[in-house]
C-alpha cells in the first residue's frame, strides 16, 4: 500500500508488542508521522528501522513528539502507570495540554474512567478503543473498534486514526464502554473455547478423534471463533502460538465477571468460565499462549 502524507497529526504508540508491531505498520502507511516507545527499547527501534519512522527511550521525548499517544499495553494498571507515574514527571504530565490519549489495551472500564477524570485535571482528552480480531486483524489492518469516550470532539478526532487499523468502528457510548463491551466480548470468546475443549477431550476418551471432531463442528451448530480458528489452527496442531497470552484473555474474563458482580449480578457461568482459566493461569502462568489451557484442563482430567 503507497504510503499518504496528508495527515497532520503525530502519534505517539506506547506497547511494541504481538499487536503494536502490525498496528503502528498501518499507521506510518496511512500517513502519521510516527514515534514509538516501549519499556523494552529494543522492540521500539527494532520495528522503528522496519518502518522507518522514531523510536524514543523517554516519556518525555515520546510527549514531544505526540499530539496524540495510542497505549496498547498488557493492563489498564499498566496505561494508567504510564500516564500518572511518577506523579509530576508522568506522561501526562509532559503532553501539551489538548493533547488525545486513546487507551486500544483491553483494560477494565473502572479504571478507565478513574483514568478520564484524571486526565482530564490535566486538559489530556481521552477515549477508549480496544480491538477485537487478534494479532491476524491487526496485520491484515481490520481490526473491529469498540470506541468509547464522553467527549464528542475527542471521538471524532480519535477516528482517522483508527481508521487506519480497522475496518469497523463502533461508538459504544460513554468513557469505558469499549472496555467493557470488550472484556465481554473475550468472556464468551473464552466460554466457547472452553466448551469446545471440553467437548474435545470428553470425544477423544470415548474414541473419537478430535482432529474430525474439530471439522465436524466446523460444518456444524457447534462452531464457533475458537473451533474455526485457534482450536484448529493451534491445538489440534500442536503449534498453541495464536499470539495471544493465557494472562491476557484471564484478565479480559476476570474483568467481565468483576463487572457482573460489581453490578450486583448472579451470572454462573461467567463466574465458572473465569474460575477455569484462572486454574489454567495458575497451573501454567501468563506468558503462555492462551490455548495451551486445553493442555491444562485435558491433564487434570486425566488426572481424576
Ligand atoms: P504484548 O505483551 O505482546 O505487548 C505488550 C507490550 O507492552 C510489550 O512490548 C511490552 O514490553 C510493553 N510494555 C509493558 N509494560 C510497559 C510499560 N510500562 N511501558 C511501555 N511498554 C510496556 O501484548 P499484546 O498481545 O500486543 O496485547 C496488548 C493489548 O492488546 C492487551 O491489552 C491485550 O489484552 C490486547 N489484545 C491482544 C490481542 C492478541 O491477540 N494478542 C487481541 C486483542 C487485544
């Protein structure tokens, strides 16, 4: 794709990692003049040279050269450390005041607008808009957005950018709700691995092999994301590196079970689809890739 020069707004990306590579690539071709910053340095300047555009090892070096900062981090805890800490020598502190922060991490809608109103204290708008698609949606720059915020001007700014990296952007209402409305999106996401897993290691017990048993349900009711996608492509072939960390679909299930309870609601299989990839974080740790659950829940299976 021939790269355009008509954008006049420079972004700033803070989180190079499995998606911040193929999103910040979508950006520099539409145009942005771009600047890019990670804690691990090295990813920053490796894929700066690929793209051709800054990478910069201070905050304030990344403030100078943004009016607009997009975090894609691991946590809302983490984009919040970033904006706020340390208190005076923070990110925040260093944007120019009008400055945009568009929070594309999955982070949990709480904080998010604890996060707002923080900001706004230091004339910093900001939006929230997590991404659905996985690390194939942001290469292939078609990522759906789920773009939350309360400040109308700050929305309609936000959206050339994103723009660049999906194809469908949907306003899901006030600060926090694209972080709500993602931590629920993965809670079923995770549901429906879950019960296919299950389903797969039940079949194979019984005799069934579960390579056929994956392309029966693929042509069959029971489909679903995970059975078309990460259960073929990675459990059943053994390779489980889908690209996405077992810490970071725990954490989008336990936001969405904790925004059940904090809305005083009963909801059994949230809480059950929580507890079982809470089980596999704590047999297997986060770095993992998350479809190595199946492993998990397969072995303690065997083992009763
Ligand atoms: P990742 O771990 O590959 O990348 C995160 C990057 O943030 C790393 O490069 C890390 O060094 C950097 N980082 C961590 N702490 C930092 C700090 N304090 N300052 C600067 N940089 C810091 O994670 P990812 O898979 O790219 O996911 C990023 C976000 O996107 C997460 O919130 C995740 O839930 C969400 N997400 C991921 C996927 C996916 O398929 N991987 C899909 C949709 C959404």
């Amino acid at each position: 794709m021939a790269e355009n020069n008509t954008q006049t707004e420079r972004v700033g990306f803070v989180g190079i990692g499995n998606m911040g590579v193929p999103m910040s690539r979508h950006l520099k071709k539409a145009g942005f003049e771009l600047t890019l910053y990670d804690v691990d340095s090295a990813a920053a300047k490796t894929c700066a040279e690929e793209l051709g555009c800054q990478s910069v090892t201070s905050i304030k070096e990344l403030a100078a050269a943004s009016d607009i900062i997009i975090t894609m981090l691991p946590t809302g805890h983490i984009v919040r450390q970033v904006m706020l800490e340390p208190a005076g020598d923070a990110l925040a502190d260093h944007l120019a005041a009008g400055s945009l922060l568009i929070d594309m991490s999955s982070s949990d809608p709480s904080g998010s607008k604890e996060l707002g109103t923080l900001l706004a204290e230091k004339n910093v708008q900001f939006v929230d808009a997590p991404v659905s698609g996985g690390v194939n949606g942001a290469i292939n720059g078609t990522l759906a957005i789920m773009l939350g915020g309360d400040d109308a001007n700050a929305i309609e700014r936000a959206k050339p950018v994103l723009s660049a990296m999906g194809t469908r952007i949907f306003e899901t209402g006030p600060l926090g709700s694209g972080h709500a409305m993602k931590a629920l999106n993965n809670s079923v996401t995770a549901a429906g691995f879950a019960a296919a897993s299950e389903a797969l290691i039940v079949g194979e017990r019984f005799g069934l092999k579960p390579d056929v048993m994956v392309d029966i349900f693929n042509v069959s009711t029971g489909r679903n994301f995970s059975t078309e996608l990460t259960i073929k492509n990675e459990v059943i072939t053994g390779n489980f590196a889908s690209g996405f960390a077992l810490a970071l679909l725990s954490k989008d299930v336990k936001i969405a079970a904790d925004l059940a309870l904090s809305l005083e609601m009963d909801m059994p299989l949230l809480a059950e689809t929580n507890r079982r990839w809470l089980s596999a974080l704590d047999d297997l740790g986060g770095d993992n890739d998350h479809t190595l659950a199946f492993t998990s829940w397969k072995n303690k299976t065997t083992q009763t």
